[in-house]
C-alpha cells in the first residue's frame, strides 16, 4: 500500500551469535576473576576436615592452629604413643622375653608373634608402632606393669596435663571408657619425643626385629616419613567408632611441630598442609648460642661460680606474628660446694597463651667449700679423727 512503510527482518548467522555471547560472558568473568584473585589470601590456613585437630610446636607447646582440640574422642591405635613411652621410660628394652598366650590372642591388627616366642622389650616396641601390632601392645603391657599397666597409663596421663583423658586398653581398642583430644594427644607425643629410644622407634620407617633368632623386616604404615620432608614420626590409627587418627611430627632446621587430627579421612594430605602453612608463615625468635655470667657463692673457696645458659636450636618457631618473653630465673646465691655442670636455675621464654621453652643454667666449674681442694674428699669426722686429733697437729 502507499504510505506504508515495511520493515525488513534480518537474522543473525548463528557463528555470529555464539561468538556474541561468548564475548559478553568473558567480559562478565575477566573482572569476577580477577576480583577473586586479588581478595584471595595466599597464606590463609589450608581447610581441615577433620572431627578434632592440633598443630603444636614440639619445643614450646605452643597452638598454630586447631579445632574441637579439647572435644573428647577415641584415639584408636594413637593410644600405643602413651604404651611406648611407659616401655621406654620403665622397662629394661633389651631384655628377651617370651610371649604369653593371652596376650598374643588379640583382635585387631597383629605383629604375628604367638605364645612361645623370644623376642626383646625393644623390638616388641618397634613391632607395636611400626606394624601397630595389639599382641605386641599387649605383651609390652604386661611386661613393664602387668595387671596394673592401664593405672600407670592415667597416672602417667594426669602427669602430663592430659586432663580430657581415659585409658582402658594398651591397644587403643574400642571402649567407651577409652578417649582423648587433639590437644591431649600432642602433649603426649611432645613428651615422648623427648625420649631418645622413643624417638629413635617411632623415626624409623623400616626396622629388623629379631624373633626366635629369625630377623622379621618391618616397614612402617606412617607414610609421612617416606613422603614428607622432616617427617620424624609418631603413630597411626584406625576403628571404625574412631575414623583415621594420625599424631606426626615433622623437624625443619632444628623447630619441630607436632600435628593430631582425629576422624580425618583426608589425614595424610591434612598434615602435609598444615606442616607446609606453618614453616612457611611462623614467626622465628632467635635464641643466643651461648650466655655467660657468674652467681654469689657462700661457703665456697671462691665468692662467685661462672654459670651459663647454652641452646641447642638457634632460634623457636612460633606462631605467625607471636613473640616469647625471656624471663631468667636464678638465686640471690648458691652454697658450695658446686660441681661443673650442676643446674642452678633456668632461662624460660613464655608466650601469651601459655606456650613456654626452658633451658638450663649451669655452672662451667667446680667450686669446692672453703678450705677444701678440689677433688678433696669429704672427712668422716668418725671416733678415730677425733683421737688422731689429739696427737697429730698441723
């Protein structure tokens, strides 16, 4: 018609329409990424799944992180650290004995030794935290303390500050009775690993026990010390009330950590990120390798002794931003007579929320009482000095 107007449809090839919305969602994306990667935090802590977790220094006792570490859980066969550690400190280790029927008739997971058989305290030992072997948890209970182990055990646990606490089992068998926490447990391995023999077993990840004179090759089921730098041990677990339970402990340039997680099934790779996060992101305090100073001395051949405070680490790791304040705990003065090597007060480093490294004052030499001699040795002061007193002047 005249006078109408008509408009002309035209389409959009559809090339044109895809690349048209794919160019409108990545100028949507580029400005959210980017967002995303400027706001997040590259040192934020890893995320742990776990039911209850700690991560401890070793040297100070000092919290990096946690959650629920107080929470009361079962600890499965982590509960063979507290079993070692009474061993160590109590029994004679290389010492041979012979295994007992009921102790070697177990549930659970075994080392293998059936009644009969001669091994040492020392390689049952390595047998229960290797293999966590229960015969071998068994046997080593009723050898250092027979009936009365599980005492020794909550005695021990109550000595350690190990408040939320119970045993029942040297195994880590399932019992209602039978629970720990995150925190509790990493006291307990920060007291063990300051066990030479301990720490030599639980450090090992293959070992040779002898049984009967044959030589048994153990691997150890802690993955981490094939795997992660500085692994240094301590103890798996496992049930099905308690879920996987791992207590290690990793040592970078002399600070060691300890880490606890109870029902985690991600355990192995949640210790390796929290390991990682911490060594990267602690706090250092540096630790002076020697300090030298001198002490009052009454009643001695000199009026003062040299003393000194000597560290082993040249600094602590702490948690990131924390610092420890020195305070030096000595006596006005110190009786004679004094031996080389005598501890005489300490250096104590605290932080805020309880965390705490102490190192020993010594004395560096020999200070014998007045009118003495070193190396002189003390008079009896019997019957026969009294009357040789009598006859024999100076």
């Amino acid at each position: 018609m005249i006078g109408q107007r008509t408009e002309k449809k035209t389409h959009k090839h559809p090339l044109r329409r895809w690349l048209g919305a794919l160019l409108a969602a990545a100028v949507l994306w580029v400005p959210a990424a980017w967002a995303a990667e400027q706001t997040a935090d590259p040192n934020a802590p890893p995320a742990v799944e776990a039911q209850a977790f700690v991560l401890m220094s070793a040297q100070t006792g000092q919290v990096f992180l946690e959650g629920n570490m107080h929470q009361q859980l079962p600890m499965a066969s982590t509960t063979k650290i507290m079993t070692a550690l009474l061993a160590v400190e109590n029994g004679s280790l290389d010492t041979v004995y012979t295994m007992r029927k009921e102790d070697v008739t177990v549930e659970g997971s075994s080392l293998g030794v059936r009644e009969g058989d001669q091994l040492t305290l020392r390689d049952l030992i390595t047998g229960m935290m290797l293999k966590s072997g229960n015969d071998a948890a068994r046997s080593v209970a009723h050898i250092v303390g027979g009936d009365g182990f599980v005492d020794m055990m909550n005695q021990r646990a109550a000595q350690l500050g190990m408040r939320n606490t119970h045993f029942t089992n040297p195994a880590g068998l399932p019992d209602d009775d039978h629970y720990s926490t995150a925190y509790d447990m990493a006291l307990l391995a920060k007291a063990a690993l300051q066990n030479p023999d301990f720490a030599a077993i639980c450090a090992s990840s293959t070992a040779a026990i002898t049984v009967n004179g044959d030589t048994w090759h153990l691997k150890n089921s802690n993955r981490l010390l094939r795997e992660l730098d500085g692994a240094c041990g301590i103890k798996t677990g496992f049930t099905k009330k308690a879920g996987r339970c791992l207590v290690s402990a990793v040592t970078r340039e002399g600070s060691t950590l300890i880490c606890v997680t109870l029902n985690c099934g991600e355990d192995w790779k949640t210790h390796t990120a929290l390991y990682d996060y911490a060594f990267a992101t602690g706090s250092t305090q540096q630790l002076p390798p020697e300090e030298k100073s001198s002490l009052p001395v009454v009643g001695g051949s000199k009026d003062s002794v040299q003393i000194t405070v000597q560290s082993e680490l040249d600094f602590l790791l702490l948690k990131e931003g924390s610092s420890l304040q020195k305070t030096v705990q000595l006596p006005g003065f110190i009786y004679a007579p004094i031996t080389a090597g005598q501890v005489v007060g300490e250096v104590v480093y605290r932080s805020p929320d309880g965390g705490e490294y102490r190192l020993p004052v010594t004395a560096t030499e020999e200070v014998p009482e007045k009118g003495k001699k070193t190396g002189d040795k003390k008079k009896t002061g019997g019957i026969f000095d009294w009357i040789k007193g009598w006859f024999v002047k100076d």
